[in-house]
C-alpha cells in the first residue's frame, strides 16, 4: 500500500541509532532514544498562499532530515513504523 502525504506534509522514516557509545559502551534497548533524524519517503505538493499560489515545498523524496523530538504522528503502513509531519516541523536538511 502506498501513502501520498497531502499539502505540506511529509512521510518520515526514522534512521536507527547508534549501538553503541563513542568509549564502546554498548546502549540497551530501553535505554535509547528514538532518533530525530530521518530519510523522507515522500512529501506532499506543499502549501497553499490564501490566494491560491502553490508554496513549493523546501524537501523532497530521499532527502535527509533533522526534526524535534516530539514532531509527527507515528503511522504504521506494511508493518512499518513511520512518521507524518508538516514540513514547518523539519529542522533542517542534513548534506
């Protein structure tokens, strides 16, 4: 199945976090973080000026992103757990 995110919203997939600490430190499960940084799956068409004018969006498909903690709404499609998010909520795009 398929998900088209309509207007300015973006499909988020999470990117996995680290095992391990940078001394080697191997993190627990219950012990991590959920990552705040993902690949985007796709986006939508983007926003719209309220005279009509298409604001283009500033990611797209592939793309890498740093978003807030607490950003999204988990959605789980095919068994998979991913996130929808306005664009406004992206950070910034990772190069």
């Amino acid at each position: 199945m398929a998900l088209k995110p309509l207007h300015d919203r973006v499909l988020v997939r999470r990117m996995e976090s680290d095992e391990k600490t940078s001394g080697g430190l191997i993190i627990p499960e219950s012990a991590k973080e959920k990552p705040s940084e993902g690949l985007v799956v796709s986006c939508g068409e983007g926003a719209r000026k309220d005279s009509g004018e298409l604001i283009e969006m500033a990611v797209k498909a592939g793309d890498t992103i740093l978003f807030g903690k607490w950003s999204g709404t988990e959605v789980t499609l095919d068994g998979e757990e991913l996130l929808m998010m306005k664009e406004s909520d992206i950070m910034g795009i990772i190069e």
